[in-house]
C-alpha cells in the first residue's frame, strides 16, 4: 500500500464520460492524467478541477504522439480509454 494519490490517465477526458471519471477521481484524491484532442475542453476541465492536473492534447490515432505523451505521463497506476 501506498500513500501517493492515485495516478490515472484518462483518453477523452474533455468528453462527458471521460470528464465525469475525471471528476469523481479528483473528489476521491486522486490524480488524474486528462488526455484528449481538443486544447479548449481539457483547458476547461482542468480549470475546473484546479490543483496540479496534467493535461497532454494528443490524436490517439498518431502512434508516435502515443509514445511521446506517455512517456512525458510517466508512471500510472491504471488507464480509462
């Protein structure tokens, strides 16, 4: 066991799903990871949850970008796709 919030990235985190998981992480003290394409909703979501929230703009369908997001993300304890 740990006493590190947990870290988790969420793919369409500016959509209504992805923000809602996002939303009740955040509540429960963890840390959410917002990954999505569009700059303007993971702007609006992160300002809402406030706090250090890391937020990667990415096209899924880029593999290069895949890996280049990831690898800035570092470590995770679980991904919402």
């Amino acid at each position: 066991m740990t006493d590190r919030p947990m870290r988790v990235a969420i793919t369409g985190a500016a959509g209504a799903l992805g923000a809602a998981v996002a939303r009740l992480l955040a509540r429960r003290g963890g840390q959410p990871v917002l990954i999505d394409r569009s700059v303007e909703g993971l702007r609006d979501l992160r300002s809402e949850l406030g706090g250090k929230i890391q937020a990667e703009t990415l096209n899924i369908l880029d593999p290069e970008a895949v890996a280049a997001v990831f690898d800035r993300i570092g470590p995770l304890d679980a991904l919402v796709n």
